[in-house]
C-alpha cells in the first residue's frame, strides 16, 4: 500500500492513534480496526465493486510473457 493511502490520526498519546487508511474504491477514509468489517473498504459495496473488476480482469498483475509460455511448457509434462 503507498503510503498517500495511510494516514494516522493521533488523539491525546501516541498509543492511541488510530491507522486510517483510503478505500481503494472510493477513496473514503477506513479506520483500521475491528469495528470496520470491510477494511480496506468502507461498505461492501466498495468490496463487491472492486472484486467485479478483478473477474472483469480490469485488474490485472503486469508480468512477462516468459511466465505464459512456462506455464504452457509444464502443462505438456
């Protein structure tokens, strides 16, 4: 995660600052505790809405052709 998706909100002590972090889907600030279910996201809509797009393959993992044709070799074993 970069760190311009993190932030932390400091109260009285250091001990009790609270991680916040972005959802990846609309931004929104998510504090990173039990109470918020769908962290990183802020509702599920956001999850479902991000899972959607990684079956759509809208995201995607960069990596080289290589991978493919290896991948392809072992299959023939």
């Amino acid at each position: 995660m970069s760190e311009s998706h993190i932030t932390t909100k400091g109260q009285s002590a250091a001990n009790d600052a609270v991680l916040a972090v972005n959802c990846p889907t609309c931004q929104k600030s998510v504090s990173w505790t039990s109470a918020s279910l769908f962290r990183p996201f802020c509702c599920e809509r956001c999850k479902l809405i991000d899972l959607g797009e990684w079956a759509s393959e809208s995201h995607r993992i960069a990596g080289s052709d290589d991978d493919n044709d290896l991948m392809s070799e072992d299959a023939q074993y």
